[in-house]
C-alpha cells in the first residue's frame, strides 16, 4: 500500500516556511517593543519625575488592557480571519507608539504605554495562522512546536536589538528621549505592510457571534480587581473599602462562569478550558507571567540602583542593556531547545523542565545578587525556561484546542500570562513602595522589597511546574494515525 502525501505535504510545508518569513519579522519588532523600553526605565523615571516603583503601573496598565482585549480580538481572529486582526492590532499599536514619543508627563504617557499593548495579541493570532495552515499535513501540533519556537527566536532577536540599541542611541542623541522613543514607533508602523503584503488569511470560522455581555462581565470584574489594587497602593491596606472592591471583582467572575457555561457561543469556552490538557497550561501561563512580564521592571530598576543603598549594581543605561541581552539570549537558546527535548520526551516534560528552570533561576537571586556576574547567571538560567515557555505554552493550548477555536486557546495563554503579570506588577509597586523613604538616593526602593519579588517569581514557577504534573502524558502530541484495512492504494 502507498500512501501519496507528498505533494500535498511539500505544498503546506511551503506556505507554512513563506508565512513564517513574514511573521518572523513582525515578532521582530514585537521584540523591539518588548526589550528597547527596559533598560531606559531608570532615565524615563527621572524623566517623567516620577519614582521607580511607580513604573510599575505602566505595565500594570499595558497588562490589564492586553488581558481584556487578547480574547476578543483572539476570537475575532477565528470568525473573520486572523491576518485582519494582526493588521488591526498593528495600527493601533503603531498608534500607541508614536503617542509615546511626544507623551512628556504621568498621565498621558500612562495612556499611550498601556495602548501599546494591543501588539501582546500578535503571538497568538501567529500561532493559529500557522497552526491552520498544518491542518493538511496532519502534523499541526509538531509544526506549530516547532515554528513557534523560530518565532521566539524572532521575538528575542528584537528584543536584542531594542534593549542593545536603546542605551547607544539614547546617548547619540545627546539623552533626549523623544528622538530616542522614535524607533519603535518606526518599526511598528512598517511591519504593518510586511503583514499587509505577505502574510495569507487564514479559513474563517462560519456562524459565530462575539458575546458582548460575557466580555462585559469580564472586563468588569478585571477592572474591579486591579483598581482595588490601585487603591490599596494610594490608601494603604489597612482601608477595609479597598479589599472590598478587590473581593467584588474576585466573585464577578462566579456569575461569569455561570453565564458563559449557557452561551452557544461564549466569550470564554468554560468547558474547554476544563480539559486536563487545557487547564494547567492556562494556570502554567498565568504563573508564569508573574516573573516574565511582572520582573522587569524590578530586575532593571535594581541594576540600575546606586549601591550607597546597600545593594544594586549602579549600572548605567548602555551597561544593563547587554545585562538584558544577556538574558535574552538565554531566551533564544531555550526556544530552539525546546522542541528538540519535546522530540526525545514529550512537550509535558519539556514543559516541566522549562518551569524548574524558572523556578531555581529566581530562586538563585535570594542568596546571590551582589556581583555583576551573579545577576547574569541568575537571570541566564531563568532566561533558558521563559525562552522555551514563550512559544510552546500558545502552541501547547492550539493543539489542545478544537477546530475553529485555536486563536481563541492561544489568545487565552496570553491573557492569563498578563493577567500574572499584571497582579504582579501592582503587588510588586506596593513591596518595592514599602521601606523606600529608608533608601539613600531619591528614588529607590529597599533591598527586602525586592527579595519579595524575587521569591514570589521562584514560588509562581514551582507552583506551575506542579501543575503540569497533572496533563496527560501524550497531549500536545501529533495524532497517530492508523492505516485503514479496506484503504485503497
């Protein structure tokens, strides 16, 4: 018996390779976005004359709106066609960007930051373009493993280029920061014609609706639980209404989950997501954000603090850029090892693995944090799990996921990623807040406050790599598929 498939494979390889070409350069500059603001955090603190802990709520703002807006634009990508909302969640990213380079005070540079977050949807909207485009090899899951790891590899090459490229330019231009703010505006606004031009449209999904209600209720109840967050920063713990407010959007979701297991349709499949090969992905993401989004800030800040405090490097801004290259680089070599050691374990194990990794990384911060190059080992090898987790967790949740649903499962990775992420950003403004006025220089925090950040990113990664534990062992996995006996030749 033969079996003729390839043609049909060489044909979906080649469009898969051409797709990936187009998309490689839009996580470039994805990346840009990601690494080129980290290592200018200390100059835009004093430019904007603000203190470090409150760039916390830069990215508390980016997250929250990026948790709100991945699983509707995630869903819109499965009814009308992925690549459109990749070109709309460019130009409002475009957008965002080129606000920021004007944007000189609090408010307004708050408005512009957590707008630019609308490019957080780009990962997901890939991986189901391209996990579509495998459906006719009947090797999706594989594919998708592997293409999201190339795309990381993108994504972490950006970053590179931002975070080396910031510092120099910064002081090219003489320290002026909206001429330095101008690259990324550049980049997102022409890779808006990279996707325009050369990325296919993927099958739409026929007779959906949006559930606007249950997107209601969701957005409510996570703008109640991080205004709550808000106000306990402002008012202190110790006001009983702000716990309130946080207890509120804790229980919107109870009637959420209610309604949604009664839709058709609904903004957020319940049942799906109750999976054993869905749910500890999803939580996996969320713990996992803790220290990928959530970290930043902290990690920079504490380079850059002057050591008279007692702790910090005191590097400048140039110096932490190759402090963040470094462990961008990290994030490479996780992403392309990953579906190598899925290949000779399972996607499951590798997974665990990529948890531990995270885990003993931050865990390493406690007790080694004064040297230069205990900062670099310590975020190296946090950086080699976080790498190989960036891809496979939205590729893990398309292969999870029924048909017709694929961007919406790796939309949702991405949405309990800065969910993580964005809880942890507030809780870790309010730890880095507490004990600054015993700080030396202006505006640094205390050495404990950020011991806290670090043991609660080590104790996040533990607690997802437990989790894993409980999907099965086969998931993620291309189906095996069985000749039939009565198959004709």
């Amino acid at each position: 018996m033969q079996v003729r498939l390839p043609d049909a494979s060489r044909s979906a390889i080649g469009v898969t390779a051409s797709l990936i070409g187009f998309l490689f350069l839009v996580e470039i500059t994805s990346g840009i976005i990601q690494g080129f603001y980290v290592p200018l955090i200390p100059d835009l603190v004093e430019h904007l004359g603000i203190r470090d802990a409150d760039f916390n709520w830069f990215e508390a703002a980016q997250l929250l709106l990026s948790a709100i807006v991945v699983p509707v634009l995630a869903k819109l990508g499965d009814m009308v066609g992925h690549k459109r909302i990749l070109l709309i969640s460019t130009v409002l990213t475009a957008a965002a960007s080129w606000w920021l380079v004007v944007a000189g005070d609090f408010t307004s540079f708050l408005i512009a930051w957590a707008l630019q977050g609308f490019y957080v949807v780009w990962l997901p909207l890939e991986v189901a373009l391209i996990f579509d485009r495998g459906r006719r090899t009947g090797r999706a899951a594989s594919q998708t493993r592997r293409a999201a790891g190339l795309l990381v590899v993108a994504l972490e090459a950006g970053a590179i280029i931002g975070a080396l490229s910031s510092g120099q330019i910064f002081s090219a231009v003489g320290e002026n920061v909206p001429l330095t703010m101008m690259l990324p505006a550049v980049a997102v606004t022409l890779v808006f014609f990279a996707i325009l031009f050369g990325v296919p449209e993927s099958t739409p999904s026929t007779g959906r609706r949006l559930d606007l209600v249950g997107f209601t209720i969701l957005t409510l109840g996570l703008l109640l639980v991080t205004s709550g967050l808000t106000f306990l920063r402002i008012n202190g713990p110790e006001t009983w209404w702000v716990w309130a407010l946080i207890a509120v959007g804790v229980l919107s979701f109870l009637p959420f989950g209610a309604y949604e297991l009664r839709q058709k349709d609904p903004a957020i499949d319940i049942r799906m997501l109750a999976k054993p090969q869905m749910w500890p992905v999803q939580l996996t993401a969320g713990l996992v954000g803790i220290s990928l989004l959530g970290a930043q800030a902290p990690l920079a800040t504490f380079a850059g603090t002057d050591p008279v405090n007692g702790y910090g490097l005191g590097l400048p801004a140039s110096s932490i850029s190759y402090l963040i290259g470094a462990y961008l680089i990290s994030m490479i070599v996780g992403a392309l090892l990953f579906p190598l050691v899925s290949q000779r374990t399972s996607p499951r194990v590798a997974m665990i693995v990529a948890t531990v990794l995270v885990a003993v990384g931050y865990g390493l911060f406690l007790p080694f944090h004064t040297e230069t190059w205990q900062v670099f080992a310590n975020m190296a090898i946090a950086g080699l799990g976080s790498g190989a987790l960036v891809g496979a967790l939205p590729a893990a949740a398309a292969a999870a996921a029924p048909e017709g649903r694929t961007g919406i499962a790796a939309g949702l990775t991405n949405t309990t990623k800065t969910i993580g992420g964005s809880f942890a950003s507030a809780v870790f403004a309010l730890v880095l807040l507490h004990g600054a006025a015993s700080a030396v220089t202006a505006t640094a925090s205390s050495l404990s406050g950020y011991l806290v950040v670090w043991s609660i990113c080590a104790g996040g990664a533990l607690v997802a790599a437990v989790l894993l534990f409980f999907v099965p062992k086969l998931a993620f996995a291309d189906p095996t598929v069985t000749p039939s006996p009565s198959a004709r030749p």
